[in-house]
C-alpha cells in the first residue's frame, strides 16, 4: 500500500495516499469498461440460447426442441462455437453496451436529472431513444450472423466469408438489410426493460429480503416483459432478414436500392400477412426461447451491471 507522511496533532503518522487524494467524480465514459465487461459475459452465456431463439423466430412453427435437434444434426456441439458465436458475441456485446451506456446520457438531455432520479416512464423513453446508435452500430453483425445461424449447407467459411459474400451482393445496404424491424425491436424491448426494471425491484423488495435474488427476479421479469412487447418484431424482421439474404445468391434477383434496408414497408407487410395467415401465434413464434433468451439476459445485466460498476469505480477511485 502506497503511504506518505501526514502531520497530526503535533506529530507524523503514516496515511494512504488514496484517501489524501480523494476520489474523483465519474463521467459518461468511466461506465464504459465495467458495462462492456458485463455485456460480453451475458452475451458468451446466453448465445446457444439465440441460436435456438433465431431458428424459431426464422421458422414460424418449428418448436424449441426441434430446432435444437436440427442444428446439432447439421452442425454437431461445436456448431455453437463455430456457427457465428464472434459475431453474435461482438453484436450482442456492442449492442448492450450502447444501450446502457446511451441510456443516462439521453435521460440526462431530455429531463436535465440523472436517470436515477427519473420515473418509470422517463426512463423507458430515454432506453428507447438511446437505441438508435445502438441498431445503426450491430446491423452488420446482425446479418453476419443470422447468416451463420441458417447456413445449414456450410457454404461460408466464416464471418469474414459472410461480410465478403454480402458486400460483393448488395454493397453496404446489404449490411443493413432488415434495420427498420431491428430498430422498432430494440426500441421496445429496451424500452419495455428500463420501465419496468425498477417497478419490478421495489415489488420484489415486498417478498424477497435478499438483494442478489432481487435483482435476478426483476431483471427476469424486466427482460421478459420488453419480450412480451417486441416478439411480434422479431419473428417479422427474421422472415425478411432471411427472405433477403437468401436473394443474394440468386443472380436473377433485382438488386434492392440504398435506402430499402431502411423502409419500414416490408417490415410491416410482413407483419400484417402473418397476422392474417398464421394469428396471434404466428407473431410469437419462438416466444418461449426468446423469453429464456432475453429474460436471463436481463436477469444478468441486472445483477452484473451495477456490481461490475461498484468495484470497478473502486478500483479508480471514482465516485
């Protein structure tokens, strides 16, 4: 421990710098590390869960366990490292961090207070606003892998083939192929999930006393209910995703323009078709593994983020 002399009462003791100094006040990028460092263990527990998670959403109708079984079938246990686990890792990993990271600083802009003074509802806003950057930032990766995930002929290498393959195809709209659902998706789950988020914490409080089962149920419920919001759009923004990806091998397919990726019209046509032929099960495929998926994930954020934070900032001497 580092110690230097300090006068007291007339005589010299010995005391640690660190308290001499002091701890200095946070900024907006001091929460950086400890959020990627939470972000990407949630993102490396919970991928073999979206692997599942996308096949349903991309298969209206195919159960859980099934699509279990035909991945292995298809590509072993090591397909869960092998098929696009880099890119969902690095997606998720980014797409968490901006979204906890933009989250207090859109609060902070739009009210003039800390989000931990905000209610329910501003702090619902501000997540869904802050997602912007956030779906602009993980499109690519979002492509690269549900390519991966779907590729059950192996014609990619890898990530790095996929991006070839897409560019060489579409150029950069193809890497943005499906952003409209994408952004009306993390607009509402993350939304969903900072609105309830604490509402969920103080009526957990009521029942259970410890502070970790706490912040494990709440951030469940929490994940769940941005689930129950946003499953409509994933399982819409999927179909498109892989009905456009699958274009890009056939040389007779029209070559979409720049902005397609961006027009919200086949999001909805999509939407509005399965509705009609398939109901209210249709829109929710594949709701079971995805409220595994995004409830654990936000039963994890909920317990690491604030820890990782608390002894990060410590190690810094930050307050």
């Amino acid at each position: 421990q580092v110690l230097e002399l300090q006068h007291c009462s007339s005589r010299w003791v010995r005391a640690p710098v660190g308290r001499m100094a002091g701890k200095r006040k946070a900024t907006a990028f001091d929460t950086l590390p400890p959020i990627c460092g939470g972000a990407v263990v949630t993102s490396v527990v919970m991928y073999p869960v979206d692997v599942v998670r996308a096949i349903c959403m991309s298969n209206p109708g195919t159960g859980a366990g099934a699509a279990l079984k035909g991945f292995l079938e298809a590509h072993g246990i090591m397909g869960f490292v092998k098929q696009g686990l880099v890119a969902e890792v690095t997606r998720a990993s980014i797409s968490r961090a901006i979204k906890f990271f933009m989250q207090p600083i859109v609060h902070k802009a739009l009210y003039g207070m800390p989000e931990t003074k905000g209610s329910p509802i501003s702090k619902g806003l501000a997540g869904a606003i802050g997602t912007v950057p956030e779906v602009l930032a993980i499109s690519p990766l979002e492509n690269i892998k549900l390519a991966a995930q779907l590729d059950k002929e192996g014609r990619f290498a890898g990530s790095a083939d996929i991006a070839k393959h897409i560019w060489r195809t579409r150029g950069f709209g193809g890497m943005m192929i499906g952003y409209a659902g994408m952004q009306v998706r993390q607009c509402l789950w993350t939304g969903g999930f900072f609105l309830t988020l604490d509402v969920y914490k103080g009526a957990v409080s009521g029942v259970v006393s410890n502070k970790l089962a706490q912040d494990v149920l709440s951030g469940f419920a929490a994940g769940a209910t941005g689930t129950a919001l946003n499953c409509w759009t994933d399982v819409c923004r999927s179909i498109v995703q892989k009905k456009a990806l699958a274009d890009t091998f056939d040389p007779a397919a029209p070559r979409p323009g720049a902005l397609e990726p961006y027009n919200p019209g086949p999001f909805f046509s999509e939407a509005a078709n399965l509705a009609k032929t398939k109901g209210i099960g249709g829109l929710y495929a594949g709701v079971g593994p995805k409220m595994v998926h995004l409830g654990g994930s936000g039963a994890i954020l909920a317990v690491l983020m604030p820890r990782f934070k608390a002894m990060y900032f410590d190690m810094m001497g930050i307050e």
